[in-house]
C-alpha cells in the first residue's frame, strides 16, 4: 500500500488502464483491484488522470494544516508558480493577503527557491567539469533517473529542488517555521517527507481551507508588490521554464527541453550518447502547469501556458533585470542511487510462466500489452515477482473461455445449436446433430438452412417476438425422433440459441401405455357388454320360468279348493260344521 496515493478497490476492477499507463509498472493487480508497489512507483500522478472511475486517491494532509493553523504555529507557505494557471490569477498579491488572513505567518512564491536554484546551476556550468547536465524541478523525473535509469545518474545535477531551496532560506530567517508547500503535484508529497517540509498541500485543498473559513480570494485586500529584481524564476512551471530562467545561458551547451515520460525515457536511454547537453526534464508533458492536480481552466494547457508567460512578462516590466541576491544557504544535494525491490529471474522460470499461459514459441508472444505490460516476457516477470496474476494475461482468458465453452458445448448430452437470423446453422453439437440426423462434424455443417432437418417455425417466432419460445414436443421426421425444444434470442450477439432434449423414449414409453390402456378399455367395454348379454339372458330365462310356474301353482290351487266351501275361524271347513 502506497503512503502517498492509493485505490479505491470499491470502484476500481478489472481495467488495467492504470497499468498500461504507468511508465514504470508500478502497479500490484491482486483479487482483480490495482493497488500502487511504493517502492516502484515515481509518482508522476498519471494513472489519476488516467482512470476513468476515478478510483485514485492521494493522502491528503489537509488534516496537518488544519491543526497547524488551529494551534497557532507559525506557518510559512510556498506557494509554486503555477498558481496563476491553475487559480486565474495574474499576481501573488490577491493570494498573499488570503493565506495571511487564513493564518499563515509568512507567504511567498516557490520561485524565491526557484531562483536560487537557477543561481546555482550557472554556479556549476561555469566550471564545465559535467559533460551533460540535467535538470529537473520535478521530484518524478529526479526519481525516474535514481531508480530506472542510475547511467544517467552522474549527469544530474547536485542541486536543491526550489522547494527544498526555499525551505531552507525560510527556516534561515526562522528556524521555528513549520513549512507548507502548495502546489499541483503529489511527488511533492514524498520530497517533503524527504526534505523535512511539514506539510503539502494541492490548489484544490486550499480552496477548501478559504472557504471553510470563509475567505474569498478574489476580494481578499491585496498587499503592495515585492520591490527587488525580476524574478525569472517564474517560468519554472511550463515547459523550457528553467532555461528561460537564466538571464544569459552560460556557454559550452547545447540547451533542450523534454517531457513527458515516454520521451524522458528515450533520451535517457541515450544519454550516454550526448555530448555537452543541457536538459531540462518535466514528468508531465507541458510541465507543472498540467500536473496532475493541477486545475484544468477554460482553454487548457495552452491558455495556462500563456498565462505563465504573461506572468513573467509582467515581471520583467516592473522590475529591474539585477543580479538575484545570494541566498546564503547550502543548496547542494547528492542524488543517490535507488534499487526497486525485486528479485531476479531466470530465463527457465520465465519459459514456465509462458507456458502456463499457452505460449510455447515466439509466434505465442502476442505483446499485445492488453495486460499492461509491454511484452509477454514482461508480464511473466511480474507474475514471478508477486505484482501479477497469470489471469491478466486477456487473450490467454479469452481463449481459456472460448475452449471452456466449446468443450461445454460439444460434449453437452443435450442438443445446442446456433441459428443466425437468417436460420442457417452457426454452431452445433454431436448431440442436436444425431437428433436432426446431421452427418459429419459441427464445422461441417455450419451455414447450412435449418430447414433442412425441421421446420424452423420455432426459432422463427423466438426473432420476432424476442422472447423465449418452448416447444414441449417436436418431431423430426428425418430420424422420427421426439425433442422438446427451447429457442431463446441473444440480442447482443443477434443469434438464436437453441437448446434440444430427446425426449423419444418417453415419447415412444407414453405411446405403448396408452396403446395398453386403450387395449383395457375395449377390453372392459367387452367384457361389459357380454356380461349385459348374460344377464338379459337370465332375466329371459328367469321371466319364462316364472310365468309357467304361476301357472301351474294357480292350477294347483285350484284343483285343491274346488267342491269345498270356506274355512271357518278355528280352521275348519263351514260345511263340516254344517253336516253335524
């Protein structure tokens, strides 16, 4: 985790857009979040400007100021040059008079070091001992030679930054000074801590601080300009600003400007190749005025160009062109070598890492730089050293996916096919291909008409409605087989896809137990009728014999009761009681 600027790992997932931009690499992409290798990392601030969820954040130490100004201490800021771009002004006056109302004990301009810097650079040059003598006020370009480029090294020049230069000719003054350095740049941030400067703080936070305190800048009173010489020094923040700074350039060099990492990097490259070469080198394409947390106006880079020019042209008209005053401090500074931290690696780790990643020869090594990395074997690098993972590697995951896919596809017991809008085949499976009664293999029989094996009335309505049509029972009378069918739109990729399901045996099982259910009922049905039959016959038979035995049972009756009169009530005839 970087001390001075850090990720949002919420917002920030699977871009690597940082990465690609980093001139360094010094970006740790793990669990699919960025997150800054400190010990690599220059703080040029690019990868801020870069990222499009803004997901960076650098530490800001407005916190320190607030409690500064709260306990009374006596505070001095430096205030860089660019101020007039990026806060629409056209003199330190206006902002002056608000830091002193704000509580700041003393208010300058950075340009105060900036200029003593410039007098020690004419210092040096005068005595011609360095054969090429590069420049920089841009904390980011000094660490870029100290890490990446130590053969470049014994051509930078042994001087203060103007901060640190003007820290030192405050505390001259007043020891007791606690020292804020305002500005546009987040390398500042780590100089300070390197220079003992208290506190740093950007345009953005100051404006923050005057109106927490209700402070309008643009009405605070503004104090009488300094009286001395012109300030050159003013120049420092745009492009070839050193060297406009020298009110005659010494001789014996040649005098360039150059920024911009990329082209820092080439000429540093190179630089051996130079000859009495002076170099002024800015980490931001433009300079200071397009730092990182700079404050982008109307019209730009250019306007804020113009406007830091229009600045020193204004110097120069009212003040005179004198020797700068001697600062009277040491500024002499020894920039020494620095080593990011990473263990060296063999070229047979660097072919396993490869080869993880499907790359076996040198027509596998894309360098597509999709990853972030410039080459592949730079990306293997990073994966030995802990700062990637093998799965950033894009056209190796695309690829992995597609084989996933496909192998998902080709050996699904289940029917998959691909239809274009057209309903011509785009892809299939050895399973929907045995259904349809397709031969040969899936690339056989791509762009063929669907309606070669069915009707296609399914995958047809599933177009045009744009919903997912199911067909529960579809025969196929090429292979007299029974599928059940779902056909869903995929809108992004304008195709139809369709998923098969034999489901003959089921078919064929359901056909044969309603053949045998059929077959019962007839049967039952017979069965009924014959036992009707039967029992019409009986009650035929019964109804017969029932008459002729009435019959013969009123013939008996008869027989008995003829001649006889009726039985009395104890049971015997009335004619026997008659004859007595």
């Amino acid at each position: 985790m970087s001390e001075y600027l850090e990720f949002k790992p919420v917002q920030c997932k699977d871009c690597y857009r940082c990465l690609r931009e980093c001139p360094v690499k010094a970006i740790n992409i793990r669990d699919h979040h960025a997150q800054i290798i400190e010990e690599h990392c220059i703080l040029c601030g690019h990868c801020t400007k870069v990222c499009p969820q803004k997901a960076k954040i650098e530490h800001s130490e407005l916190p320190v100021v607030r409690e500064f100004l709260q306990a009374g201490e006596r505070l001095a800021a430096t205030v860089a040059p660019s101020f007039v771009s990026s806060l629409g002004l056209e003199d330190f006056s206006a902002l002056r008079a608000a830091l002193l109302q704000l509580g700041f004990s003393v208010a300058e301009e950075t340009a105060v070091g900036a200029q003593a810097v410039t007098e020690e650079y004419k210092r040096l040059l005068s005595k011609g001992e360095m054969r090429n003598f590069i420049t920089s006020a841009c904390p980011a370009a000094c660490r870029l030679i100290q890490m990446y480029y130590p053969q470049a090294l014994p051509f930078l020049a042994p001087v203060d930054s103007p901060m640190a230069a003007h820290a030192k000719i405050l505390r001259k003054e007043d020891p007791a000074l606690k020292v804020v350095f305002i500005g546009p740049c987040i390398a500042k941030k780590r100089e300070a801590d390197e220079h003992g400067i208290d506190a740093v703080l950007t345009f953005e936070e100051l404006l923050q601080l005057f109106d927490e305190n209700g402070i309008q800048l643009r009405t605070a009173a503004p104090e009488a300009p300094a009286q001395g010489p012109a300030n050159l020094a003013k120049a420092y923040p745009a492009t070839r600003g050193i060297i406009r700074s020298f009110d005659v350039l010494p001789k014996g060099y040649r005098y360039l400007a150059v920024d911009g990492v990329d082209r820092l990097s080439e000429v540093l490259e190179n630089i051996e190749t130079l000859d009495h070469t002076f170099i002024e080198m800015n980490v931001c394409p433009g300079g200071c005025i397009n730092g990182p947390y700079a404050i982008v106006r109307d019209g730009g880079l250019l306007q804020a160009e113009v406007a830091v020019s229009d600045y020193v042209d204004r110097e120069l008209s009212s003040h005179s062109q004198a020797p700068a005053p001697d600062a009277g401090v040491e500024l002499s500074y020894a920039h020494r070598p620095l080593r990011p931290r990473s263990r060296p690696v063999t070229e047979e780790e660097i072919e396993e890492v490869m080869h993880r990643t499907g790359k076996f020869t040198k027509a596998d090594e894309l360098n597509c730089g999709a990853c972030g990395y410039p080459t592949c074997r730079d990306k293997a690098w990073a994966v030995l050293n802990g700062y990637a993972n093998l799965e950033i590697c894009l056209p190796y995951m695309r690829k992995r996916a597609e084989s996933l896919a496909i192998d998902i596809v080709r050996k699904s017991p289940e029917g998959v096919i691909l239809v274009d809008p057209d309903l011509n085949i785009l892809d299939t499976n050895a399973a929907a291909m045995s259904m349809m009664g397709l031969s040969g293999s899936p690339e056989s029989v791509k762009g063929r008409p669907l309606s070669d094996s069915f009707q296609p009335l399914d995958f047809y309505n599933a177009y045009t409605t744009k919903r997912q049509v199911e067909n529960p029972c579809l025969y196929i009378s090429a292979t007299k087989r029974y599928v059940s069918l779902t056909v869903s739109l995929l809108s992004e990729q304008n195709m139809l896809f369709g998923l098969m399901k034999d489901i003959s045996d089921k078919v064929n099982y359901e056909k044969k137990l309603d053949k045998v259910k059929m077959d019962t009922l007839t049967t039952t049905d017979e069965l009924i009728m014959k036992q009707m039959r039967v029992a019409q016959e009986i009650a035929s038979l019964l109804g017969e014999t029932t008459a002729e035995t009435k019959v013969a049972l009123l013939k008996l009756k008869k027989t008995l009761t003829d001649g006889k009169g009726d039985l009395g009530e104890d049971g015997c005839p009335t004619d026997w009681k008659t004859a007595k």
